[in-house]
C-alpha cells in the first residue's frame, strides 16, 4: 500500500478547497438579485417556462393560466390550509426548517428510504423562480443561496404572497387565482376550507393530484390538512404598493382590476403561535 507524505496530503486538500471556495463564489455571484421582487411581481418563472416547453415540445397548446392577485385577496382558508401542508414554522425559521430536516433524515432512516421533503415555501419558491426540479447537488447549493438571499430582502408575508401566485396548481395551472377558478370556479378569495384544503394537499405533485377529481391520497391530506388548520393564524401585513406584471403575450388580460399588493414587514411575523391541534399521521 502507497504512503503519500503528509505534506502532500495537505497539498491536495488545500487545492481541492481552493476548487470548492472558487465554485461556490462563481455560483453566489451569478445568482439573480431578488431584490426587485420587493416592488414588482415576476412575469414568469423557470418551472413555468419549464412547463411551457414541455408542451410545446408534446405539441400541445401553450395557454397559460394565472392571474396574479394580492396577498389580501387570497383566502385566509388558503393561507392556513398552505402553512399546514407545506410549511408550519413558516413564520419563525428564517428560510431553512432545521428541526424538520432532522426529522425527515430521521423518518428516512427509520424507512429505509431516500431523504425527501423538508423544503420550506422559502426553498420551493427559490427553486420555482430560478432553477429546476433536478436533484443536482450544485442545484441545491443554490437553492440555498437564492432562500437566503430571498429572506435577507424580502418579508415573510412577501415571500408567502409571491408564493401562492406562482407555484404550480395543474396543467400550466399558476397560482392560487387560476387554481380556484379552474377548479372550483370562484376567486382565491372566496375558497372554502374544503376546497382550500384540496389546494393545499395537491402541492406535493399537482401533475398527478388534481382537486377537480380528488381520490385516495388527496382526500387522505384534505383530511389532516384540515384538522391542522385551526392552529396557524397568517398575519395580517401593512399595504404597500407594488408594480403588476404584464398579462401574458398569448393569455386574455385578467378580467379584475389591478389592486395593491400587500406587503409586510418584519413586525408582521406573529407571535407565540396557537396551540397545534393533536398529532396526525404524516401527510
């Protein structure tokens, strides 16, 4: 068996974070600047280009659905509903669930499974803006960065109004405006605790859960989802105005007027939060 010296052991590791410190600063500096997003909505994002491509590819019509509406104008029931599905400490980690990525390890380890879920709003809206679903390890690493740089520069309810607008509902369903018309044919504003909770159990794979015909798991979340709600109360934020995007080149205008898009500050985030209901089964 080689020996190698000490000396060049060392030489090699120097190098190798020489590589790792070089890489990783190349990716941090060409991270896009989310700092716009605190005045003015995104006009697309990389899943719904993804998306967009996909279809064009399968010669399907590329026909966009999403109508973006402010924070005040998306249900309360959607709110808690969301909190309850995909991430309850929402309001108090600061980008990053800690405890919870410790309990999925654990989860993972005592199944015998790969390690999944975890990803706060925070982390699922960095990747649905700017990256992709690939499970490429430098595309965490900047799907990390992107949190921190969102939840240096953005308030929490921004960050959760931003959210709700663009995430994936459907076949290039968008948002929580498109997904309740589409669905159930009334505004986001207007959506029942059932039907809220519908929404928020499709997230974890809107391709293949649909809420207009919801079946065994769906129903299952619906279920948990709402007897968890009770427990979070989303603050309620101060208005502040920000620019509406464009309607799309190739989709109608929305057919309601453009109103504020509320905004909050670092005092919204609540307090101590409301007892959590009793232990559920995982969703």
């Amino acid at each position: 068996m080689t020996r190698y010296p000490m000396s060049r052991i060392l030489r090699i590791a120097a190098g190798a974070g020489a590589v790792a410190f070089g890489v990783l600063s190349y990716v941090y500096l060409t991270l896009p600047d989310v700092r716009p997003l605190a005045t003015s909505n995104p006009k697309t994002t990389a899943f719904i280009e993804l998306r967009e491509r996909e279809a064009s590819a399968a010669g399907k019509p590329v026909k966009r659905a999403q109508r973006w509406v402010p924070y005040s104008r998306i249900s309360m029931n959607l709110r808690r509903a969301v909190l309850a599905a995909e991430d309850s400490a929402f309001f108090e980690h600061e980008g990053i669930d800690i405890a919870e990525i410790k309990k999925s390890i654990q989860t993972s380890i005592e199944r015998g499974e790969s390690l999944r879920g975890a990803s706060t709003i925070t982390q699922q809206l960095a990747k649905n803006l700017y990256l992709s679903p690939s499970r490429d390890p430098l595309r965490k690493v900047k799907e990390l960065m992107i949190t921190w740089r969102l939840e240096t520069a953005l308030s929490k309810a921004r960050i959760f109004e931003i959210y709700l607008n663009v995430i994936e509902w459907g076949d290039l369903v968008w948002g929580a405006e498109a997904a309740a018309r589409t669905y159930f044919g009334v505004p986001a504003s207007a959506l029942s605790r059932e039907q809220a909770a519908l929404l928020a159990g499709a997230i974890i794979n809107p391709r293949v859960y649909s809420p207009a015909n919801p079946r065994g798991r769906l129903l299952r979340r619906q279920q948990i989802i709402l007897a968890r709600m009770p427990g979070y109360e989303p603050p309620v934020p101060a208005a502040v105005p920000v620019v509406m995007p464009e309607p799309p080149a190739d989709g109608p205008p929305s057919e309601e007027p453009a109103g504020p898009v509320i905004e909050g500050t670092e005092g919204d985030r609540p307090g101590a939060p409301a007892p959590p209901p009793p232990a559920e089964p995982p969703v």
